[in-house]
C-alpha cells in the first residue's frame, strides 16, 4: 500500500487534471457532434448551442449518467484481479485519460467526429491486457460494447431515414405542406419529450431518491411529453405564413421544424450527458474511490457530486472553445441539412444513445449520430452525401481504437518508471 500512501494526494491530483482534459475533449468533439447537426441546419446558432448543452448535457449526466459510469468504471476490468495492486488500477486509469484526450485532441484538431466512447474503452483495455494481464479485461463486456459500435449506426441510420420518409410523407407530400407540417410538428415534439422523459424516469431517478414503477413512469412521461408539445404548439403559434412564392413556403415550413429542432437539441444534449460523461468521469471516479479508501479496490463507489461537476464543466469548456471544428463536418460537410432533415437525424441518435444508456452500454454518440445524417442523407440519395468526407471519417473511427490503446500502454509504463510499481 506504500505508493497509495506515498503519492496518493499527487495521484489524485493529476487524475483530476487529466480528467478534465479527457472531459474538455469530450466537450470539443463529442459534444459538438451532438450540437453539430442543429448548428448546421441553421436551427439555433453556436451560443445557443452551448447553453443547451450547459443545462442539458449536466442534467443527462447527473439523472442518467450512472448506469454507464458504472460500465467504464468497473465493467470492463475485473476489479478482483487488481486488489493486490491497486495502485496499477490508478496508474492504468490515469494513463487511459490521458490517452483518449490527447487523441481527441488531435483528432478535433483535423475536424475529425471521433468516438470518446472508442477512445477510452481502447486506452483502458489496452493498458490492462499488456499492463497486468489479459484476463483482467472482461471480454465478455468489451465484445458487448463493441457489438454496440456497429449496430448504434445502423439503427441511429434506419430510423433517422424512417423519419425523414415520414416527414415527406406528411408534410412535403401534401396538398398543403405548411399547413400540415402545422399539424403533425406538434406529434414529433410529444415523441422527443416522451423519449428523454421515459429513460429519465425509468433509469434516472434512482439515483436521486425517486424510484418510479414502469407503469408511474409511463404515465408521468406522456404528461411531461404533453407539456412539450403545447409549448411546441405555441411558439410555432407565432410563425406565420408569408406568400410570395412556393420558395418561401419551404422557407416557412423549415422554419417550423426549426422549433423542432430546439427540442431535438436539448434531447440531444441529454442522451450524450447521459451516456458519454461517464468516459470522462467513470476511470476519475475509481482513482477517487481507491485513493479515498487507502488502497481498497471496492465493487462499488459512490459518485461524488465535485466528481459529475468537473465532467460538466471540463465539457462546456471544450464545446465553448474548441468545439466549432467538429461543428463544422457534422453540420455541413457531410451533407446538406435542413431543419426537417436535421430533426430526423438527431431524434434518431437521442433515441439510440438514450435507449443503450437504460441497457448500460457505453455507444458511441458519434457514430449514431453520423449514422443519422447518413440515413437522412441517403433517403435524398446516394449523391446527396459526401463520400470522401464519409471516408475520412470511418478511417479516423478505425485508429481511433488502437491509437487509444497504444497511448495508454506508453503512459503507463511511464506512470510505473516515475511512481514505482
């Protein structure tokens, strides 16, 4: 227990500045992801952008951000195979944190839409396997995790594209589309609201002192949902339709869907706070809990509040600073969006990052979220995206993984050569 003993105040300390950083590049390129497609379909503006994700990204995280804090903290090493070392646990996670935000780092940098969910699953199983051992990592968990990389797009992708068909459908497709995108905005704000609300209430509250039945739950969101939707309908109340030309009915049909897009924003900012701060809190989190209990590597550890604010506040520092980079490729590089677009893309990702958030699984906000403007993208046709920009952006997913991986090795073994093993 000598270097817990020793060093532990030191360890604690760079732990808490490297989580931070790993948080202000989860702010940089993760969160601008999620801001990336309202931005760039001209629905709120880049200050709008950071206010929602202040409020929304905490609130995700503090009501819905324990399940997968959880899974990065202890699900993918078995803690058992380290308690006689802890202090390789805290140099691995140490390492882990530094790796995934130095890569983002890079990876904002060149406007690349990179996965921190990637990163640090990689950084963390990369110093475990070749660190202590390669039956320290749950494999079982890390092949559950990764089945989830491939399927999140897929499913962010095939719903944002049944979103959109059905905007055509509609709205688009009829004899008056201003009047019927009236009418039918009002039914996809209802479905955002009930979406954040059901995994708030199902998963969330718990750790607030509210434990809701299913049924509670289901009543309580469609209340909440409601409430959204006659918000919905008075702010588009306020839009008014101007006749000069079938132009300007587009123009005041997007406009419509633009106050969609304000919701599907927040629902956005929630999901990510919910499912992405746990990578940059989640190994912060086990540093403190074996540094706190003199060197016992506990099962389970409580999650201070000092704890979730560092992540909240390290993640508007980054979208605040850094962020318009990422903004950029999502918003616009990709393919052309729309308000009408956006929403389908962004509701799609909320929903799947939301959905694998109530399962425990860390998913890459990301890659549902690229998946979602695909889906968009493809229902206009293949020659509607960016395909060298598409490239780009799978090749960059491909190394963010073993790049993640062999940063943390380095780290690691430098952390051993300064502190002692």
């Amino acid at each position: 227990m000598g270097i817990i003993e020793d060093y532990g105040s030191t360890l604690l300390l760079l732990t808490i500045i490297f989580g931070f950083f790993m948080a202000w590049g989860v702010g940089a390129n993760d969160v601008a992801n999620a801001m990336g497609t309202s931005v760039g379909a001209k629905a709120i503006t880049v200050k709008q952008a950071i206010i929602i994700a202040m409020v929304f990204e905490f609130a995700g995280a503090y009501l819905a951000g324990g399940e997968v804090t959880s899974t990065i903290r202890k699900g993918i090493i078995d803690p058992a195979a380290l308690s006689d070392d802890p202090h390789l646990l805290v140099y691995g996670m140490m390492s882990a944190l530094l790796a995934a935000g130095i890569w983002l780092l890079i990876a904002t940098t060149f406007g690349w839409p990179v996965s921190t969910t990637h990163s640090i699953v990689g950084a963390i199983v990369g110093f475990a396997s070749v660190g202590i051992s390669v039956d320290a990592v749950a494999w079982g968990k890390v092949g559950n995790i990764a089945a989830s990389w491939i399927v999140s797009p897929i499913l962010a992708g095939s719903l944002s594209f049944m979103l959109f068909m059905s905007v055509r459908k509609f709205v688009f497709d009829t004899a008056d589309p201003f009047v019927s995108a009236k009418r039918v905005v009002p039914f996809y704000i209802f479905m955002v609201g009930f979406i954040i609300s059901m995994v708030t209430m199902v998963k969330g509250l718990k750790h607030v002192g509210l434990d809701l039945t299913f049924q509670q739950s289901l009543v309580l969101s469609a209340i909440v949902a409601l409430l959204f939707a006659l918000i919905g309908i008075f702010a588009m109340s306020r839009i008014h339709r101007v006749v000069d030309s079938a132009n300007h009915d587009i123009v005041n049909i997007e406009r419509l869907f633009g106050v969609l897009m304000l919701f599907t924003a927040c629902s956005m900012a929630f999901a990510h706070g919910s499912n992405d701060v746990a990578n940059a809190i989640g190994p912060l989190a086990a540093v403190n809990s074996i540094i706190s209990s003199g060197g016992e590597v506990m099962q389970q550890a409580r999650m201070p509040n000092w704890i979730l604010l560092l992540g909240g506040g390290g993640i508007v520092a980054g979208l605040a600073i850094y962020g318009y980079r990422v903004m950029r490729t999502i918003g616009t590089h990709i393919t052309e969006l729309t308000p009408s677009s956006g929403f389908a893309a962004e509701l799609a990702a909320a929903t799947t990052v939301v959905i694998a958030s109530g399962y425990s699984l860390p998913v890459s906000t990301t890659h549902t979220l690229v998946g979602g403007v695909l889906g968009v993208g493809l229902a206009r046709g293949l020659a509607a995206l960016n395909l060298r920009v598409v490239g780009t952006i799978f090749i960059s997913w491909l190394v963010t993984l073993p790049a993640g991986a062999g940063l943390a090795i380095i780290f690691f073994y430098l952390f051993k050569a300064i502190f002692g093993e």
